[in-house]
C-alpha cells in the first residue's frame, strides 16, 4: 500500500519557461529527488495521459492561463476520463480571481496556490507538495 | 292498506277520537273475560279427570293386593283345617284348584314357610325328604331359627325357591317376624326372587297362621303358637301388567318403597309417556306395613283427550276480530281525512290565485305609475277607468279629478267636440283615426293651456265591451334639447379641426370616418382623401398585425384605451413617429360603436432620443472594453515581469561571486525597477476593478478602522494618526481603500520624521463627510488638479516611490459612489483631503 516518496512523479503542467523552471530549482534546492515530468499546455498533457507517459502514482501542478487548453478547460477533460478522473490536481497560477478559484474547486481539486510576483512563495509550495506525498496515500 | 307520506300512520292515529278508543277497547276486554272463563272451565275439567284416573290407578292395584291377600288367608284356614297336617301333594291338589295362573296374573305363585327351630331341622329335613328326596334347607346359617319356603306351587317355575331360608335376608326376614308378631298381612320390602332371572324388583305378601285357626291375642301367645307363613311372590312388572293394560292410559306412574323403585313407567320407553304433564303429583300409601310412594302423572293421551284449544280460539278469534276493527277504523279515517285535505288544497289555491291576481294588478299599477309617459285607459263609451301618474302630472289633475270623467277635458277643440264621435265611427264602421298609430298632437292641461304630445292608442277587451289604452308622450322639451346638442356638436368640431394635435375617429372595421386637418397633412393627406379608408393605409406594413390585434380587443371590449408610441407612414412613404392615445366609445348597451384617438407627431423627438440612447449604448461598451484591456494588460504584463524578477535574482544568485560591484549595484536597480513596475501593475489592476464589485452597506468604526489600517501600513514611529470613535455606514472594503491611501500618501509625502494625522468626520442624515487632515508640506493650488489624474506623483519616483495612482484610485471609488474627493491645502500648510459619500446614514 504506502508508496516511496521518490515514485511519485510530479506533472508539471505550465507553459511559462521561467515559472517551470523555478520549481526545478525549488527542487534542488529542498534537495527533493522526485521527478518532474512538464507539459506546455493542457492539450499536451492530456495525450500525455492518455498514451500512458505519466506513470502513477503522480500529482498534477496545473497553471491555468495557457495557450490551446487552459486550466480549467484541462480539469474538465481529465475528469471525464475513466483512468485519470480521480487525478490529484494543485492549481498554480497568478489569477486571484475568485470565479477562478471557485470553478476549479467545484472540479474537486486539491489546491489553488498563488504565484508570487518574486521571492521565497514557490519554495513554500513545492515544500507543501512534498509533504502531502510523503503522507498521503494515492490512488493508483 | 297503503300510507303515503302526507298520512302516515302516526297522524292519522291521532285522528281516533273516543268513541273509537272505547269500542276498541271493550271489544278487547269481552275477548279477554271469554278466554277466562272459558279456560277455567276447561282446567276444572281436567283437574276432575286426573284425581279420578290417579284414585282409580291406586284403587286398582289396592285392589289386587286386597285379592290376594284374600286368598293368601283362605289358604292359611285351609292349612288349619288340615290340622297343619299339609303334604306336598295335597299343597300341589289345593294350590292347582286355586288356578292362579289365569285367575290373578301377576302372582308367581303361592307357597308356604314354616318356622322351626333349630333342633327340630334334621327331623323335619327328613320327613319332607320321604316325599321329595332333593329337598334341602339353603343357605346355610347359624341362626337357632331355620324359615324353609317348603311348598310353592306351581313348583315347576320355583324350584329355585324350595328349601330357600328366608331368613338369609333382612327384608324377608323382618316382614316375616312382623307377621308372626301382628298376626296380620305383611308386605317385605323391595327384593329380587330368586326365580326371577331379570333380576327386577319384587316383593313377598305374607299371611301368618297359627296353630289355632284364630289368631292369639297376646304377642307371647302368637310366638308360641306360630307355625308359618302362606306367602305369595310377586314380581313387580308382572303384577302391573296383570293388574293394568298399559294401553289408552290416561296416566303414567312410578312406585317407590323409600328409596328403592319398584316400578318406573316415567321414563320416554313407556308408550304415551309425556315429558312435559298437565299435571302430576305424589301419593303416599300404606300397604301392609310398607309405605309405597305413587307418583302419578297425566299421559300424552290424556292432553290430547282433555286439552282444550278453546279458550284459546277464542282468544285469538276475538283479536283478530279488534285488529279488523281497529284497521276498519284506519281506513274510515284515512278517507276522511285525505277528503279534508283535497278540500283545504283547493281552498288555498283559489286563496292563491286570488292573492297572485291581486298583485299582478299591483305591479302592473305601480309600474304604470313609475312609467315616464302619461298612460289613460278610457271605455268605448270615452269614460276614464285609469290614469297613471306620468299623466296626472302631465296634464295637472289629480285621480279623483280625472277618473269617470269623459275622455274630451284633456284635449283641445276642435278634438274635443268631436271626440264621442270618433269612438262611434270606429266602434261602428272601424274606422281608425290614432288605433295603432303615433299620432303628433295637442294635450290640454287642467289651467287651459295646450302643450304638444305624441299619442299612441291600442285597443282592448274587458268583460265582452272594448277599451283603449292611450300612452301619451310629452315634447315640451324635446326641440330645446336638440338645440343644445347641435351647439356642442357645433364647437367639439371646431375644437378638434382646428387642434394641431392629429384627431381621428373609425369604425368598428378599421375605417376612418373622421380626420382632422393637422393629422393629415401631417401625413401628407388631404382629409378628405383619408376619410373611409382602412387604418392600415397610415402603418407600416410589419405593423399591420399588431395594429388589428389591438383595434380587436378594443371592439371586443378587452382594452378600452391604449398609449402607446409607433410608426406612422406617410403618404411619400416615409415613417415618422407618433404618440397614439386610442379609446373605445360605446353606445347604450355597452357596445363599441366607434374609436376615437389622438396623435401627437414626436418624430423630432423620437430620433434625437433614439439616437441618444444608441450612443450611451456605444460608450457603455467602450468604457467596458477599457476597463477589460486595463483588467488584462496589467494581469499579462505581470507575468514577463516576475520572470525578469526571477532570472535576475537566479542569476544574482547563482553568480553572486563573479559579477562586478557595479553590475551588483545595476542589479539592485533592475530590481527596484522592476518592483515599482509590479507596484503599478498592480495599481493599475486595483483600479481598473474599482465599481466591478459591489460591496454591502455596513456599519463602520471609524476610529477602529484607522487603527487597523496604521498597524498594517508599518507606519513610522514619530507619526500620530488620530481618528473619532464615530461609525458611519459604508461599504467597508472601499472606505478602507480610500482610508489606506490617504493615510498612506500623508505619511510618504511628509517631509519630516514626525507628524500628525487626524481624521474627521462629519455626517448628516444623507451622508457623511472624511477628512484626512495631515501636517506635512502641502500642495500648491496650481497642483491639486495634477495630484488626482492618473500615473502623476509631485516629485520623482526615486524620491518617493509610487505608482502616482493612490489618489486617482481613492477619485474613482468615491466618485464611483457618487461622492466627491477635494484637496483643500495651502503651501506649507498641511493638507486636507476631503471626501463625501452620499450614503444615507439610517439605512441599518
């Protein structure tokens, strides 16, 4: 049942260059050695999915402004899908708008975190992710 | 007998009187005494029958016994004649000549006992042996006296009883002591013979003898001189059948001797038995020695022979024959009754008729009066019968005045000579001058003067002479009237022609049938042109539809009147707008006869606001779309922005050891930069959002929001905000906005490192006023312009950092609740900004 901390993939879906790469360096700097596995818009990372890239156990950071498929475009097609549709899904993103937030919470997400401007925010929220795989249990 | 509901049987017993009562009732009472009697006599009767049949029954078996006990004692005389010198062959020729078989049935035969004592046994054994070699005394006992049956005739059917001791039982034995001691007859009590193989009761009758052929006279002597006994056994059945035939009997019985029943015919196998007796009763009877108990009662035989259905005929005869009577009595007054009532049916009818009769005339008279034209019945003779009110007061008389006076007083000459004459001419030769006609002519009032009438005459008949009826109409009034009319007429046409307001009227089927000048020239018609044409001649075509639907439900009745604006098309085929005011007018019976409306040219007017409206519509979405480009372009703007911020400080990061101290310095710059672009990204997106969220209204304090605000503000020490302990009612989150920047500015812009800031507040019922006063450099009046536009700061950013968007922001929020900002400040003075919401303040 429990599952090592080191197989739980994190996918990574995000289409600025710069935001990808800040969780990278969050990872090395918390010396976390989980992989990341990164798509650039919700289109890709559905075809992902589906041809069986991603190997479970894994979680979803999910940014919401993209070009092709947003966010909330991709939680909607996700859970529509038989083998994904109890995905775990954290929302990073710049929009504080609660319309936002709410639409994503109705699709039964984990987490909505805010992207800081600058400064030490990602670190706070890759340190979350990786307490909340290292305790909780996911589905498989 | 049949009762409707109208005579039930209750109401019509309530109709018996007395009489009948009485009859009913000693009818009822002669019933009654003739069952009586009658019953009595009949009980009587069979009271009489029954004591004869029970003695006769008791008489009859006393009898019997009395007859055997005869012979018994004749049998003892004869064995004293022999001088007791008796052998069996003489007992056997003397009982046989007895014949007792067919002289007394019912004995089983006759024997005899003698008494010996025991010492005297062997030798009296063995002289009865010489003769009969099977005698022997049985059973044996130790008694000193033996008591040997020793003879019993016929002794084929008693063997079993010869040689029998009887003193081997009680009942034998004690009847037989108390014989030799009395010297009389005895009876034992209830036994079984020995020679009865049925086992039934019976019973032993003993007559004593002695050796004297008269009995002893002291007891010592009958002991002493005792020999035996002459007995007979009886078999209780057999006694009964000889003694009685069980046939036609009117009586059953039983008999007990004490407890032990000897003969029982009481019980459902005796032939005639009657479970249920008219009578039965118990008698007691000494029989030698015993008490025998009888109980006697009647047989079925004797009810149905005694019974007597008599008194019960009568009975019932009689009140059948009251039940006739009482019906004949129902009947009797049932017709009489349903005659009364025929009789006071047709009583109320003709009460009915009458009373109906009488208020048709009623009515018929106060309607005459309520009539508001005269009306006079006259007779083919010209008398007046009846004049209403309406004529009374037309021609100024009064009822008495009027009535059997002769038709002429209330017309003038020359009619009124002529009048008798007109009757006879019609009543003779049919000739009609007003019957049936409306006739113009002249009334003649009671003061002389003459006014005209219209007259219409019909005819009549009463009680086989005709009458006429003549309803007179006055026209005093009737030219005036007309007058009047045609000067309203007269002026409402003038009003309406010469109005410059369009006037129209149509028919119930669209068509005009008035229109004035301004409407249509308006249209580009001359009147007459438009007169009788359809409506739909001035609309649009798209229009059409909905203009017939609207004149439908006005000539239905659903809508009376309409307002409403619409198109009107002219007769070069432009369309010009129109306020219509359309209303239905009726006639007497409410329906509509004609629609009258007015139009009213708005064309001018309806372009301009329409025009209008479609540009507020355009700047509406213009505004929209700026605020949605600000909304945007700040929030994308944003996103290159913190990756600049991020690569640089990666790199600083990441290269802190290589980089030269100038290039550290530029670092720092780029990121000073950076964040004052992120600070006014951010102004910039707060304000664009101002007025897109609505907030509550909520009770604020303020003393207590200032408090909060300079706590979160990190506000330097040296600096004192001051603030009322008044609340206001606001909308919270915007008042706090407003607050934050005002304070904030203050304390930016002072020039010094300490200072005081106070804040007022001055409300009245329709709003409220703030003021953030501070004591720092001021703004010059040229300025205060400048400091509330967008992007502008007084002095350079590097100086002060700021977006220059706190006061514009604080402008819109205010502004954006209809309230106002204003600097009021003079150099070197402080500063003051006032805000005021118009916000009622007894809302909450």
């Amino acid at each position: 049942m429990h599952k090592q901390p080191s197989e739980v993939t994190l996918f990574l879906i995000e289409d600025d260059d710069v935001d990808a790469m800040s969780i990278s360096r969050a990872f090395n700097k918390l010396r976390i050695g989980n992989p990341i596995v990164r798509a650039k818009d919700g289109l890709e990372a559905l075809e992902m999915l589906q041809q069986g890239d991603i190997k479970k156990p894994f979680i979803i950071l999910l940014d919401l402004q993209m070009p092709r498929m947003n966010g909330l475009e991709f939680i909607e097609a996700v859970r529509k899908e038989p083998d994904f549709e109890d995905s775990i899904i954290f929302v990073l993103t710049t929009s504080r708008s609660e319309d936002e937030m709410m639409q994503a919470y109705h699709q039964q997400i984990a987490g909505y975190f805010l992207k800081e401007s600058s400064g030490e925010g990602i670190l706070d929220v890759v340190a979350v992710l990786n307490g909340y795989w290292k305790i909780a249990y996911l589905p498989t | 007998m049949i009762f409707t509901a109208n005579y039930s049987f209750y109401a019509i017993l309530s109709r018996f009187n007395w009489t009948h009562w009485l009859v009913l009732c000693s009818s009822t009472l002669l019933t009654l005494s003739g069952w009586y009697v009658t019953s009595q006599q009949s009980q009587q009767k069979m009271d009489l029958q029954y004591s004869f049949q029970a003695n006769h029954l008791i008489e009859l078996i006393e009898e019997r016994i009395r007859h055997y006990e005869d012979t018994l004692k004749n049998s003892a005389a004869t064995i004293n004649l022999l001088n007791n010198e008796l052998t069996a062959a003489t007992w056997k020729t003397y009982a046989g000549a007895l014949r007792t078989e067919s002289k007394y049935p019912g004995v089983n035969g006759i024997g005899v006992i003698y008494n010996i004592a025991a010492d005297q046994v062997a030798p009296f054994v063995e002289s009865q042996q010489k003769d009969r070699p099977y005698f022997k005394i049985h059973p044996a006992h130790n008694n000193n006296e033996f008591w040997p049956i020793t003879y019993i005739e016929p002794e084929k059917s008693n063997l079993k009883a010869i040689g029998l001791d009887i003193a081997h039982e009680a009942n034998r034995l004690t009847a037989a002591l108390r014989a030799r001691d009395s010297g009389t007859t005895q009876i034992t009590g209830p036994i079984v013979l020995v020679q009865d193989s049925k086992k039934t009761p019976g019973f032993l009758l003993y007559v004593p003898f002695y050796s004297s052929d008269r009995v002893p006279e002291t007891l010592e002597q009958k002991q002493k001189e005792f020999i035996g006994i002459v007995y007979a056994p009886f078999i209780m059945k057999n006694l009964m059948d000889g003694a009685l035939a069980n046939e036609n009997r009117l009586v059953n019985f039983s008999i007990k001797d004490g407890d032990d029943l000897l003969y029982n015919e009481l019980s459902t196998a005796s032939v005639d038995f009657d479970p249920m007796p008219l009578f039965s009763e118990t008698y007691q009877i000494d029989l030698h020695g015993r008490i025998w108990t009888f109980k006697i009662q009647s047989s079925q035989i004797f009810k149905s022979l005694f019974s007597n259905y008599q008194p019960l005929i009568i009975l019932f005869s009689g009140l059948i024959l009251n039940i006739l009577l009482f019906a004949f009595f129902m009947v009797l007054i049932f017709n009489h009754r349903k005659v009364i009532d025929y009789a006071e049916i047709v009583t109320q009818d003709l009460v009915k008729n009458k009373q109906d009769l009488e208020s048709a005339y009623n009515r018929m008279s106060s309607a005459f009066d309520t009539m508001l034209d005269g009306l006079v019945v006259i007779s083919d003779k010209g008398t007046i019968l009846e004049v209403n009110n309406a004529a009374l007061k037309l021609f100024l008389y009064t009822r008495e005045e009027l009535v059997g006076q002769n038709i002429r007083c209330m017309m003038p000459e020359p009619h009124q000579s002529a009048h008798d004459g007109y009757l006879h001419d019609y009543l003779t030769h049919g000739e009609k001058r007003v019957i049936g006609k409306r006739r113009l002519l002249q009334g003649l009032r009671k003061d002389r003067t003459v006014f005209p009438i219209y007259l219409q005459v019909s005819e009549g008949n009463e009680a086989g002479s005709k009458i006429f009826t003549g309803v007179i109409h006055d026209l005093t009034d009737k030219e005036k009237d007309e007058q009047k009319i045609a000067e309203k007429e007269a002026i409402l046409s003038a009003a309406v022609h010469a109005s410059l307001a369009g006037f129209l009227m149509m028919n119930t089927q669209g068509h005009f049938t008035e229109i004035n000048k301004a409407l249509a020239e308006w249209l580009g018609y001359s009147p007459e042109e438009l007169i009788g044409r359809p409506v739909t001649d001035i609309l649009p075509e798209d229009a059409h539809i909905a203009s017939n639907d609207n004149l439908i439900n006005m000539i239905q009745g659903h809508v009376n009147s309409i307002h409403l604006e619409k198109q009107y098309k002219r007769k070069d085929g432009a369309l010009v707008w129109g306020v219509l005011s359309a209303s239905t007018v009726k006639d007497k019976i409410g329906k509509v006869c004609y629609i009258v409306a007015q139009i009213i040219n708005i064309d001018e007017a309806k372009r301009l606001s329409l025009r209008l409206s479609a540009q507020n519509l355009e700047l509406e979405r213009s505004n929209e779309e700026l605020d949605q480009f600000a909304y945007v372009a700040s929030h994308d703007l944003k996103a290159p922005l913190n990756a600049i911020s991020k690569l640089a400080g990666w790199i600083e990061e990441d290269c802190l050891e290589v980089i030269p101290e100038a290039s550290k310095e530029h670092f720092d710059l780029l990121k000073s930069r950076v964040s004052r672009m992120a600070k006014l990204l951010d102004d910039l997106l707060l304000f664009s959002r101002v007025g897109r969220v609505s907030h509550e209204y909520e009770r604020v304090n303020i003393q207590q929001l200032t408090k909060n605000i300079a706590t979160l503000q990190d506000i330097p020490t040296g600096f004192i905000c001051t603030a009322p302990d008044i609340s206001v009612i606001a909308p919270k989150i915007p008042l706090e906005q407003v607050l934050r920047n005002l304070i904030g500015n203050a304390v930016k812009h002072h020039p010094d490192k300490t200072g005081h800031i106070n804040i007022s507040i001055d409300t009245n019922p329709d709003g409220f006023y703030l003021r953030v006063i501070d004591d720092g450099a001021g703004i010059p009046q040229h300025l205060h312009a400048k400091a509330c536009e967008m992007f502008q700061t007084l002095r350079p950013r590097d100086e002060v950092e700021g977006s220059g968007m706190g006061l514009a922001l604080c402008k819109k929020i205010i502004e954006g609740y209809g309230g106002s900002l204003q600097i009021e400040s003079e150099e070197t003075k402080g500063t003051t900004i006032v805000t005021y919401l118009p916000i009622p303040q007894h809302l909450i």
